[in-house]
C-alpha cells in the first residue's frame, strides 16, 4: 500500500512539473506568435539585430529602438532559453523559478537578449561547478543576474573598445558578475531580512555599482538613457486581458471552479522566501498571478501611463512574483503609497519611471504583507523617493534598480519596525497581571 502511494505520488509530481513546463512554453509561443502579428519576419529579424548590437542601458525600451515585433519575438526567445536552462539544471519547478522566468520575459522588452545575458548564466553555473554545488543551486542566479546584462553590453558595444575587444572584455565582465551572483546574494538577503522579493535585484546593484565605479575611473562615462516608444496601449489592452484570462480560467479549472484556498494564501506576509505553489498549490497560485496582472494593468491604466517595454516588463514581473511573495493584499498599499507621494510631490503619474516605481516598488510588499497597511503604504512613499536617485550609481547596467532601491527602504524599515515590535511587546509582558499560584509555584 505504501508503495502504490509513493507511485501515486511520483506520477502526480511528474504531472505536475509537466504542466509547470507547459506554461512555460505557453507563454514563449504567446509572445512569439504576436511578433508575427505585429512585423513581418524581415522587420523581425532586422530589429533584433539591433536589439542586440543596443548598450540596453536603462531605460532602453527595445519597442523604440527596433519594433514591436522584434521585441516579442526577443522575449519569446529568453523565455525559451530560460527553460532550457532550467532542464539543464535538472531543477524543480517552484515559485521562485516561476518568478525567475517570468521575470527574465519580462525584462526581455527593455534590456535583456541571449547576447548580453549569456555570460551571465555561464558565470553562475561555473560557480556551482568551482564549488561542487548542483548545478540547480545558481539557476536563481543564472535567471536573474540577467540584470547586469547592459553591462555586456555597454561595454562590447559602448565604451570605445574595438569590436573583438568590446567583446571579449564585456563577455569576461559578465562571467566574472554571473559568478560572484550566488555567493553575494547568500549574504545580501540577510541585509533586507527578506522583506525586499528582489535580493538579486539589490545584489545586482551592489555588483553594478562595482564596475561601473572602474569603468568611470578609467575616464569614460557610463550613464542611463531614456528611449521610450508610446501608442501601444490599444492592442496591449487586448493581450493583456486575453492572457491574465487564460491563466485566471486555467487556474479556477484546477481548482474545481472555485477560489477555495486563495483566502490562506493572502494570509502569507510573503517575506523570503514564500513560496506560494508549496505552500497553496499551483491552481491557487495561477489565480494569484492573473489577479496581480488585472491589478498592475488597471494601475497603469488608471494613472494614464504608456504600455511600452518597461510598463510591459513591471506588469510581467509582478505576475511572476505572484509565485513568490506578492499577492493582492500586501501589494496594494505599496501602490496606495507611492502614488500618494507621487501627488504630494506634484509628480506627473503617468510617466513611466514614475508607473514603474509604483509596479516594480512592489518588491516589498511582505513590508506591507507583515507590518500592514499603513507602513506599507509608508514603505511605498519612501520607495518612489529613494528609487529616483539610485541609478545614477550604477549607470543603468543594472536592470533592476527597483529592487536596488528597494533593498535600502527593507534595510532602513526593518530594523526601526522590529525595535518597536520588540518594546511594544515588553511593555505587554509588563503590563500583565501575574497569576498568583504562579508565583506560589515559583517561591516552593
């Protein structure tokens, strides 16, 4: 009997991961199909020729710098390459990889291709070869050290080196990055106490800072761009609605057409590391990720933002994230926040640096998640102020300076919030009346 249940058990997990892979290259064929509907194979191939040959610096929105078509078909190949990756690994598909790759899909629309994100990836896995390790313990690295991809690109292609020197010194600046990733981001997570979702995305601006401080003293420039392409809103609607749907009727069809469990799910703070398909099961998880995705649409629309490549990139990341940390209730106070602030300050909402503040910001939702409401929304207005400044320090070759910023906002927070928790709680234990057999008890 225990054997037919252990068999019984196999089977379920294999049809479980088959399904988590399934997704997967849904969404890869998604992406790749739509190019075709936007340009035509030509237009596709020439713009990704020079999505490629681009520095990618932030903010490089590739639907500005080549087409539309070309920069679905650029994600459709990274998420592709991603899964490919995770094979290799021989990894189990859990809510952290969910993230991973979407995350890498979405940043495919402004900054990351499989030239500049490749040394990355061999740099991580070298690490866990150098060091004995399973191969599957730098996949997070791999995937989300793509954030340093711009540095591969910057300098192959925008420092003044000759073309085979630009290329052989940007590839050895990836590796070297990809491989210091893990070891770094081990340690880094501590510093945020796993109240920032992105502790590569911190890690990745502590590495970036690195190299572009040497690239600086060498006397040349490395600083953020901002190409962006607009009139997008209309189809990208469509899309949008179209995919969080699938994935909303997909995940009700798993969980018999009900909502039965997502209750418990909005129970978890989503600090480091929650990871919702372990903990409530992929149907639940798949609703939590189409909801997030409605949301972060309907933010964007609602402060009349731009559907371009970062917009696009911040929607795709916060639905990855709803494998691993976010949900509905920690998120929407650190929206409510930095859109408060955003008007406080008379910022104009609509820009895109000020909707992917508000998207991207939501990398400590667990601040909100733990702590509530109103320090969530306090954690929020300080993201969108410190986020305005932090690029600058690593020149816009790391992709994910929100979670750059937001590692500082945990690092400041957490630290004041858990001194108060702690004398708060004194002050109860004080405050309690002492039960006197208790201390009859004591005295004998």
């Amino acid at each position: 009997m225990n054997l037919e249940n252990k068999s019984s058990q196999i089977e379920f997990t294999t049809a479980s991961q088959t399904l988590k892979y399934g997704f997967f290259w849904f969404i890869a064929f998604f992406f790749a199909i739509l190019a075709f509907l936007f340009n035509s194979p030509e237009e596709i191939l020439e713009g990704q020729i020079v999505i490629l040959l681009s520095p990618s610096n932030l903010v490089t929105d590739y639907f500005a710098i080549s087409n539309v078509g070309a920069t679905l078909f650029n994600s459709a190949i990274l998420t592709a390459h991603s899964i490919l990756i995770i094979k290799m690994s021989k990894a189990r598909i859990n809510g952290a990889v969910i993230a991973g790759v979407l995350t890498v899909a979405a940043f495919s629309f402004f900054g990351k291709n499989l030239y500049n994100s490749t040394p990355i990836v061999l740099g991580a896995f070298a690490y866990a070869w150098s060091t004995k390790a399973p191969a599957e313990h730098s996949l997070l690295a791999a995937l989300f050290g793509t954030a340093l991809g711009p540095l591969v690109s910057e300098i192959s292609f925008n420092i003044g080196l000759s073309l085979l020197s630009g290329i052989f010194y940007g590839y050895l600046a990836g590796f070297i990055a990809g491989y210091i990733i893990p070891p770094l981001a081990h340690h880094i997570v501590k510093f945020t106490k796993g109240f920032s979702v992105y502790n590569i995305g911190f890690t990745c601006g502590v590495i970036g800072t690195l190299f572009v401080s040497i690239i600086r003293s060498t006397g040349r420039e490395v600083e953020p761009v901002s190409l962006l392409s607009s009139g997008h809103n209309e189809p990208f609607i469509i899309i949008f609605l179209v995919l969080f749907s699938i994935m909303m009727i997909t995940g009700l069809h798993f969980n018999h057409w009900t909502l039965k469990g997502y209750g418990e799910l909005l129970q978890h703070s989503g600090q480091l590391s929650t990871d919702f398909l372990d903990l409530n099961g992929f149907s639940i998880t798949l609703i939590n990720m189409s909801l997030l995705g409605y949301l972060s649409l309907g933010y964007v629309l609602f402060h009349g933002g731009e559907l371009n490549g970062p917009v696009i990139g911040g929607i795709l990341t916060v639905v990855g994230f709803g494998a691993f940390g976010k949900h509905i209730r920690n998120v929407i106070p650190i929206l409510i926040g930095v859109t408060l602030m955003g008007y406080l300050n008379n910022y104009d909402m609509s820009l895109t640096g000020v909707v992917t503040a508000g998207l991207f910001g939501t990398t400590i939702a667990p601040i909100a998640g733990r702590y509530g409401v109103v320090i969530g929304m306090l954690a929020g207005a300080f993201h969108l102020s410190i986020v305005s400044n932090t690029d600058t320090l690593h020149g816009g070759i790391n992709l994910y300076n929100n979670g750059f910023s937001g590692g500082f906002v945990a690092a400041i927070m957490i630290p004041i919030l858990e001194a108060f928790h702690y004398h708060k709680e004194k002050r109860k234990e004080l405050r309690e009346p002492v039960d006197p057999a208790d201390e009859m008890k004591g005295e004998s």
